[in-house]
C-alpha cells in the first residue's frame, strides 16, 4: 500500500480526476436487460446529478444512459437461490426456488395502486462483511479450532475471488428490480477485511475499482497456512490425508492451494461505491487493541496452528465472559504453546493500518474506480483521522456513514461521545432530506462501553442510546448494517433496521435497497438479495477463477454450523418497507 499522502497532495491530485463509470473488464462483460432474463449488451445508465447541500459533494455522476427499465427478477434471489442437492454430509449445491418479496406494514399501511405511482429516490447495493482474509497471517487464531470445528472456515482461503465474483453481479444487474432505476452506487458496510492489515486492505480496494492483484503473502505462490500443514483438524485440500473435513465428506483438491493463491484480476464496480468500516478493519483479529504482542505477531515468522483441546475451550470460554480488549487470555496461550508454532515468512505487508493510513489509501487515486475519489472520506477526514462522515446520494437524501467499532478494544460496537453528538447536529441540519444511516454493528451488537485509550475522558454509547436519538428525527428512513451475519431487519417506531449477512458466511449475500416515494403519504424501502455470480453447481476439477467462486460458496454451505438460519425469516430477506412520511 503507498505511503500516507498528504492533504495537500492529494487535493491537487484529485481535480484530476473525473468521476464515471468505468469500463467493464473480464468477467461478466454483459448486462441482463431487466425482465427479458437474456445477456444483451447496454450502454452505461444515468446517475442523477445533485447539488451540493450544507457544504456536501454533489453525488458522483455517471455518463448519460436509459433513465429506468421495467421491474425483473433474473440475477437475483427473487428468481433463484443456491440449494443443496442429494443427502449425506458433503452437499453439493444447484438452482433453488427463490425467495417471495414479503410487504411489512408495522411502521405504516400499505396503499392500493401505489406501485404503479411511486417514483424513485434512490437504488443501491450493500456489501458487508466481505472478510478478505490473508489466511498466512500469523495473528490468525485458527487455532481455536481444536476447541469446536466450526472455529475455522474451510472456505476463508477464496474471499477474494467471491468478492471480485460479486463485482460481476452488480456489474450484470445495472438496475434495480424492483423499480428499474439505475443501481446508484455500492456501500460497504464494514469487515472489508479480517486481519486489520496493508495487503488486505490493497486487495478490497482492487476487488472494488478493478486491477490485478495476487491474494498471497509471504513466501510467493508457495501456501503457508493451516491447509498444508498435515494436521487432521483442518481440511487438507491437496493431500490424501483423512482428516476431519474429508472424514465429512469434504473432497480431495489437488491443486487447491496453488489456485488459491494465484492472480486475479476484477473489472471493479462500474458505479460509485462508498466504505464504512467495521471491528475487522481496525483491531486485530476483530477483537484487540493494537499493542506491541500483535504487531509484532503480524510481522513475524512464527505461527501457532494448533492448541490442545482443553486450553482452547477455555479460551472460547474467558472470552465468552466479557471483554477482553487487550487479549490478555489470547497472549497467555499464545505464549504457553510457543514452543509447538511453526516457521513462516515474514511480510511486512501484514502491518496494521492506522485510521489515517486507511483513509489515505482510500483516496489514492489508483483506487478511484468508477469514484468518487475518497470513497466517501475526503481530506478533511485524512487530516483529522476520523472514520465518519455524510455524503449526499441524490436529490433530497443523505447518506450517513458511522464509525461503531471501539478502538479501546473488543467486537462488540459503540459510538463515543463526539460522534453521537456529531450525528445528531447532522441529523438536524438535514432535517429536510430523508436520511439513510450506514454502520457496521447493528443496534444489539453495540453494547461495549469500554473507552477509546486515545480518548480516555470519553463516554461510550450503545445501541439503546443511538435507537433513542435517531427515533427523535423523524427524517431517518432506515438504520442499515451487518456483523451479525445474518438478515434481520427491525421496526424502530418511526424508522426500519436493516441487518444483511455477510459475504463469507453461507448463504454469501448482498442487498440491493430502493428507496420510493408512493405518494400517498408513505415511503418504501424495497430490498433484494442478491447471490454473487458465481454458478451454482460445480466442477471440482475447474481452479479458474470462476470455477473457485463457485467452490467457494459450496465450501461455504459445507462448514461446521454454516447450516443455522443466517438467510433469516422470509420477512428478512425479499421485503418491502413500508413506513411513513414524514
């Protein structure tokens, strides 16, 4: 990742750049024309040019196109969805009946005719909890496997190329189902990536705006991770040993890793996107606190692959007491069972990234894609390292995007005070937009109150609170999240809270949201699932590109307590949101 940049600079550097679409790369260079379910090619859409508004950027334009296209279902949940196929222990997966759109009418009645006289506010997509995972890191605790097999996933090894394989879907989309409007633009949600590193954060930002990047660390092309190590508690993709993977069903690879580690290449999102982060982009291993330990962890050559059984169970379970934010119970162990861990090459692209190293890289213009510059952040956020920040996404709506994760330590979300005060003068400001509210953690998981050290006389806040003052502005439309891993979406009196699973855990989704006026006194959020490209059924035999997005996902399925409900209840998945006007 390029050095910190300044302000300066990259103020200079950046009214070179133009904002648009860029050009469709390998991949799916096809749109599916909505309802006709053929690959036909289109010329790029329109996204609605808007001013700017109490000191906001105008949102990022796209060249000129078709404005809408009629509601469809191809590409999407609607029509299809993965499902397993046959019986045993090892599923293989194929087409499944898709999911029904569900209309929820807690927060306000739903009107007669309304669908054929709303009109569009905005359309876009939301990722979350991508987890880009440099599975060679040292830091990494797969250790804890021993302790119950769903510790470790036997998937992590392909993020990236399920990543760049959802690129390719919302390239394909182009528009939204529900409403035909042009997709807007994309949001991250936050655990763009696990292991708070440089290379990781070099490779969301590839998978994001297009390049080729290689997803291996350390020793180059040679793996040197959990998968090659001849240990039976992990799946051992290459070799004949039985272990406890295959010993369920799970296939021999040959050849596997090496695919796992080679190039990719994505064509990068063709619409703007936008980044807000999450626990796994800033602490280590999701969980801890910088300190010496774990940097020092990152960037050396000696990795634990293995604890007995019983010192990781009570690991699991001094974690499961509280908060451990300076992994106090993680070092010890660490430090008992040093002795048993192995030799590795060291990367110093492993380093962690400090808040205003990621916002730097962020607006690198290498990274621009099809924009804007910053992917949200701007200079004033590079020089004052703060990881939250409003943008405007059309005519009449604002986009707010939150910081939840506590840099004092632990998974579990807050907002410190300057921020929570912060958002409600934002909130107030705008009073006459609809505001849509982005954060990694939803309101359940915000409960850590531990203090920032870098801002020890702050208070933190948990969800309650942030439910409490969002209720109080009536302009907030929906509260939008992950890190649960799982569809929920929750009234909240004047307002919906939208949780959507993550990318690395099966059923691997993203949601498109479209956001309508109906005209009769009610808006909707209408929201959409969408699978990554990727077919359905696989080839084991097929390492390409292509053929490990697939792998992917079916390795997905296939893991240890991948088979709990994280798809959600139907009224989690394919909805449309009623709610008032304000």
């Amino acid at each position: 990742m390029p050095g910190p940049v300044s302000a300066a600079a990259l103020s200079r550097r950046n009214i070179l750049i133009a904002s648009g679409a860029t050009a469709l790369g390998a991949g799916l260079g096809f749109a599916l024309v909505p309802g006709s379910g053929d690959a036909t090619a289109v010329p790029p859409f329109a996204e609605p040019v808007t001013g700017p508004a109490s000191g906001l950027p105008a949102a990022p334009t796209s060249p000129a196109g078709p404005a809408a296209a009629r509601p469809y279902t191809a590409g999407t949940t609607l029509h299809s969805v993965a499902a397993p196929r046959g019986r045993g222990g090892y599923r293989r997966l194929g087409d499944g009946p898709g999911w029904k759109r569900v209309t929820r009418t807690e927060l306000a009645a739903a009107g007669s005719g309304r669908a054929a006289r709303r009109t569009s506010l905005s359309c876009f997509v939301q990722f979350t909890d991508l987890h880009l995972t440099d599975v060679q890191n040292p830091q990494r605790y797969e250790f804890l496997r021993s302790a119950a097999p769903a510790g470790w996933r036997p998937q992590e090894a392909l993020t990236n190329a399920g990543a760049v394989s959802l690129v390719e879907r919302v390239n394909a989309l182009r528009y939204g189902p529900a409403t035909g409007m042009p997709i807007g633009f994309v949001m991250t949600t936050g655990d763009n990536t696990d292991n708070n590193s440089r290379i990781e954060l070099d490779w969301f930002l590839a998978v994001m705006s297009g390049g080729r990047f290689t997803p291996d660390s350390g020793d180059a092309g040679h793996y040197e991770g959990v998968q090659d190590s001849g240990l039976k508690g992990f799946w051992q993709p290459d070799a004949a040993l039985r272990d406890l993977d295959k010993a369920a069903g799970y296939p021999r690879l040959p050849g596997f890793l090496a695919a796992a580690v080679r190039e990719l290449n994505s064509p990068g999102l063709n619409v703007p996107w936008y980044s807000t982060i999450g626990n796994h982009d800033q602490l280590y291993g999701g969980s801890y606190a910088a300190s010496s330990f774990f940097h020092d962890l990152a960037l050396g050559s000696r990795k634990l692959f293995w604890l007995p059984r019983a010192e990781a169970e009570a690991v699991n379970a001094f974690l499961r007491q509280g908060p451990d934010p300076q992994g106090t119970r993680f070092r010890e162990a660490w430090n008992r069972y040093k002795s048993s861990a192995r030799t590795v090459t060291p990367d110093g692209r492993r380093a962690p990234v400090t808040p205003r190293e990621y916002i730097a890289a962020h607006l690198d213009p290498a990274h621009a894609g099809a924009g804007p510059v910053g992917h949200g952040y701007t200079t004033a956020e590079l020089d004052s390292g703060r990881l939250h920040y409003a943008f405007r996404i059309s005519d009449g709506v604002l986009g707010i995007s939150l910081d939840t994760t506590d840099r004092g330590g632990d998974y579990r979300g807050s907002l410190g005070t300057d921020q929570l005060n912060w958002l409600d003068r934002t909130l107030t400001a705008h009073a006459d937009d609809t505001v849509l509210v982005f954060s990694h953690h939803p309101s359940w998981s915000m409960t850590n109150l531990v203090r920032d050290p870098a801002r020890p006389g702050e208070r933190r806040h948990g969800g309650d609170e942030v439910l409490a003052l969002l209720g109080r502005h009536a302009n907030v439309a929906a509260w939008i999240n992950g890190h649960s891993h799982k569809n929920r979406i929750v009234p909240h009196g004047t307002f919906w809270e939208v949780s959507t699973a993550s990318h690395v855990d099966y059923p691997q989704l993203a949601r498109i949201i479209e956001l309508t006026d109906n005209h009769d006194g009610t808006l909707s959020l209408l929201c959409t699932l969408v699978e990554s490209a990727a077919p359905y059924r696989t080839d084991l035999s097929d390492l390409s590109q292509t053929g490990l997005a697939a792998l992917y996902r079916e390795l997905a399925f296939n893991a240890p307590g991948s088979r709990a409900t994280l798809s959600g209840e139907p009224g989690d998945r394919n909805v449309e949101l009623l709610l008032k006007k304000r």
